[in-house]
C-alpha cells in the first residue's frame, strides 16, 4: 500500500470513528476529492488527493444510533457501581422513549422484534417479550407523565426505570448526527 493509499484508509477510518459508513471508493491517485459530512450543528469537509474517484457516503441511520445509544446505557453503572441496565423488564424504559419519540409501533412483539433485529439478543442484558409485555400501571403512560407521585410500585424500582428512560431520551436527543456516545453524553 502506498503513500495515498493510506491516506484514504485513514480517512475512511475516521469517517467510520464518527459513523459514517463508505460504501464504495473507486479511485486514482493524483486529483482532490472533497466529502463533506455533518457533524453536530457544523458542516466539515476532508480532502485528499486521488483521481477519477467514485464515493458514495452514507450517514449512521436512526437504527444504528439507537443501538449504539442502548449499548451505551447497558455499560453505564449507577451511583454504588451497578449496572443500571440489569434485567430484561428494562427494556420497557426503552420501548416508552421509541413510542413517544421515535414513532416506533406501539405493539410490544412489534418493538420485541425490532430489537432483535438491532442485534439486542447479542447484550449483556437480552429482551424478553414476556417482561415487555408486562408493562402496567405509570409505564403505559408516555414517558413525560411518568411522576413518581403517581407510582403505584415500589419508588426505587420506579426510579430505576425512570432513569434509563431519562438518559437514554437525552442521548437520543443530545446527540442527533453523531453515532459516538461517550460518558459524558449521560
């Protein structure tokens, strides 16, 4: 591999570090390509020098994020160092957060597969359609009538939910063109 060879692998890296996926670079060394990405609210652009040259760049999809948004929560620990993700019932904080904001299918074997699909039976923490299906009381509600005054269980449990559905809404929210989430995001 020469010089401009590795150049290109080195942007394709980086762009692959800020989840945008290349699909296909046909090129020949000599002219500048220009492949303009968003990140955040900024527009940037990254050059190299190649010829005759054929990118097509696809940006992260909602689904990719999303995936990587619960992969995220499944490694963050609570205030004495547990998983704050630790049974499959958890996944109904996720299911309230892509109902009421992501226009997901309310159907509970609808989400169940959903995250199947994302590669969810691949976590730490598997989804299980019976827990889903459970979902009762404050939870049917959407996410932002959710008030601990009005939980009929056990508060602790209540805020557990509550939180994951929390910061999983604010990195959804927080972090709209940008596939990296990193500690400081929740």
């Amino acid at each position: 591999m020469d010089k401009e060879d590795n150049k290109m692998m080195n942007l394709a890296e980086r762009l692959a570090k800020m989840g945008i996926k290349i699909n296909q670079m046909n090129f020949n060394k000599g002219e500048k390509i220009e492949i303009n990405y968003k990140e955040s609210d900024e527009s940037n652009t990254e050059e190299t020098n190649v010829e005759n040259q054929q990118v097509n760049v696809e940006a992260p999809s909602d689904d990719a994020r999303i995936f990587k948004a619960i992969c995220a929560l499944m490694d963050t620990k609570d205030d004495q160092g547990n998983f704050l993700f630790q049974i499959p019932s958890h996944y109904r904080s996720f299911y309230r957060i892509l109902v009421d904001y992501k226009g997901y299918n309310k159907s509970y074997k609808a989400f169940y597969n959903k995250m199947i699909e994302l590669g969810a039976n691949n976590l730490r923490v598997k989804p299980n359609y019976q827990a889903l299906k459970e979902i009762d009381g404050i939870m049917l509600k959407p996410f932002d009538k959710w008030e601990i005054n009005k939980c009929e269980g056990e508060i602790k449990v209540f805020k557990r939910y509550y939180n994951i559905a929390e910061q999983f809404k604010n990195l959804l929210e927080k972090t709209p063109n940008n596939n990296d989430f990193t500690q400081e995001d929740y």
